[in-house]
C-alpha cells in the first residue's frame, strides 16, 4: 500500500479442487475456482491481476461492503433523536460506507481448520466517526470453504447505537471469468414482495407484492 501497509492474499483450498483466493484489502474475494460438471475449473468470481487495480478500481470487485452497504438517501439518517450526515459520494446519497469504506481498509487475518472445513477469519476495527459514523465497530467476517460450498459469515459488535449493514461484492459468471455475459443466467429468489426503487435507486418504502 502508499502508506506501507502490507496486504497479503491467501488461498483456501479443498480435496475437490475448489480454490478461493481472498487479499486483506478490502477482505475481496479475487478468485473462486470451481470444478464443471466434467471437472474442468474455471474462476466463476470477477477479480484483478493486481493490488493498484484495487485500490484504483471503483467497482467494488469482490470487496466486504460496509459500514452501510447499498445507498443512504441524501447521506442522512436519524437514530436516538439525532441525525448524523454522511458524505454523498453517490450524486445526492451515500453509497456502500463513504469514499472510504470497508472495502478500502486492510483487514487483520487469521487462518483455521476444521474437521469439514478451511477458513480465512477477517476482523476489521471502525474507529467511532471513521466515515462519518457513530460508535466504534468490531467487524469480522469469516470465509469458509467446504467441500461444495462457500460460506460467508458476517458479524459485529458496537461500543454504542449505530447502523451496520456488511455483505460482499462478488460479481460471478458461472461460465468462467472471460466466457461471454450471464445473461443466460438464471436466479432464482425466494420472496413473497419487493422493494420497488427511485430514480436514485433509493427504495420508495412500498412493499410490493410478486404474487
């Protein structure tokens, strides 16, 4: 890193086959190789070839997202009787964390070994005010590797009344990274309504049904 922080990144890896490469820099997900149905692997998780591409990159590629993922309407929200503003990096709104959110910070790392499992431990700590937000945040996340799954952890604890909403940023094509579009993917969502949005993409508040 410019401040001469070190990133490491580490690969988990499973008897299958299955390998997935994860870099402290935003605790992103570069890699996730799969075998087909044949058992050829391919890398179904969009990444970069380098740390600069990362940093400089605003896509969020395969990044933790927080402390708030997804947007903030005019960067501003209201808990206990005070309204705290946020910076308005996304037009009028506030998008995933600020201009230096949890995908922008290098995560402390641990490794472990299960009986049925490999896990990379993340653990990242938000200063009260880092970002404009309250209270001082303890986020780990923890990325475990079974023999066909990947499985994503997410917690956090507070030091007071704050808001956290973590996910990941994957972008997956389960052709093969440089294997054409997805848009013959299909996804299939359990759910009885939906949250129609904005123009800005901010939710309206209606709960619209899908029956």
């Amino acid at each position: 890193m410019p401040d001469g922080t070190e990133v490491y990144l580490y690969t988990l890896a499973n008897h299958l086959g299955l390998q997935l490469d994860i870099v402290t820099y935003g605790g992103a997900i570069t890699s996730l190789k799969v075998p087909d149905r044949v058992g050829v692997l391919g890398d179904i998780v969009l990444g970069f070839d380098t740390l600069d591409e990362y940093v400089t990159n605003p896509r969020y590629f395969g990044a933790l997202i927080g402390r708030h993922a997804n947007r903030i309407a005019l960067g501003r929200f209201s808990l206990n009787g005070v309204e705290y503003q946020l910076d308005q990096n996304n037009g009028v709104n506030h998008l995933h964390g600020g201009y230096r959110g949890f995908d922008k910070r290098v995560w402390n790392a641990t490794e472990e070994q299960t009986s049925d499992s490999v896990v990379l431990h993340l653990e990242y700590v938000s200063k009260d005010g880092e970002e404009k937000y309250p209270g001082t945040v303890n986020a780990v996340v923890s990325y475990a590797l079974f023999a066909d799954k990947l499985r994503i952890d997410y917690g956090a604890t507070t030091d007071e009344d704050t808001i956290v909403n973590l996910t990941n940023h994957s972008y997956f094509n389960l052709k093969g990274a440089g294997s054409g579009d997805i848009l013959g993917h299909l996804v299939t969502i359990v759910a009885d309504s939906y949250t129609p949005v904005d123009s800005g993409l901010i939710p309206t508040g209606e709960l619209r049904s899908l029956m």
